[in-house]
C-alpha cells in the first residue's frame, strides 16, 4: 500500500507543478496584455485545486503509513537535529499545507472577484506563492 500511495503521490506531483505554473503563467500574460478571463484560466485553477487536494489526501495517507509520523512521535529531538528526516518530518508537510491553503484561496479568490485585473492579481498572487513555497519543499533529488 505504501509504495502504491508513494508512486501515486510523485505522479500526481508532476502534474500538478505543470498545472500551477500553467496557471500562473496565463494569469501573468493575461495580465500583461490586459485581456478579459479566459476558461482556460478557469479551467487550469480548477485543475491545480484538484490536483493540489489530490497531492494532500495522498501525502497526508503516506504521512501516516509511512515512517514519518512515527519517527517524529518516538524521538523527536533526533528528527529535528537531522536535516533530511526534519525535511521529510515536518518541513514537506507543514509548508506544503500552507502552500496548497494558498492554492485554495486563490481559487476562490479568483471565483468571487469581478475584476478580470484582480482575478489575474489574485490567482499570479496566491497560486504564484503557493507554487514557490511547494516547490521549495520538493525532495527534486527523489522526484526524478
């Protein structure tokens, strides 16, 4: 089951990266070019807060079922002393939280504005720094 759940949660990894920076992307030329909301930046919020939430159900499912909890709950002074077990402990999941919460409110930040200027501020502001803070907690070395 873990190894299931791991492969799952690397996958969907990839696409969600590709679909944050898309949107972001989009939202940034939109900007840019002072162009009216598209439904394809609808579509590609929809599909970064789909896969985001995916990468959490599946990285919260491999939290628990894998060492991780359990090195952290029986010594924890050793997890926070040694980088690697720290990254995997807390850093991976306490900022990719924050960064998938950010994903979630630049949705929703994007759905109830009228503006097509502050949709696009809105979704290159929330969703640009919640791509940064998930991409800073990538373990890139087991990514590929």
């Amino acid at each position: 089951m873990y190894t299931g759940l791991l492969h799952s949660h690397r996958s969907l990894a990839y696409l969600f990266l590709i679909a944050a920076l898309a949107t972001v992307l989009v939202a940034l030329f939109n900007r840019l070019q002072s162009k009216p909301t598209s439904r394809a930046l609808n579509g590609l919020t929809l599909a970064t807060l789909i896969t985001g939430h995916l990468q959490l159900l599946f990285g919260l499912a491999l939290y628990f079922v894998g060492p991780w909890f359990g090195l952290l709950a029986e010594n924890a002074g050793e997890v926070m002393r040694t980088p690697e077990l720290r990254l995997f402990a807390v850093e991976h999941l306490s900022v990719n939280l924050i960064g998938i919460a950010l994903v979630t409110a630049g949705r929703i930040r994007y759905k109830k504005l009228d503006s097509d200027h502050r949709k696009h501020q809105a979704v290159i502001a929330y969703v640009g720094l919640g791509l940064l803070l998930i991409a800073s907690r990538v373990p890139w070395d087991r990514l590929f």
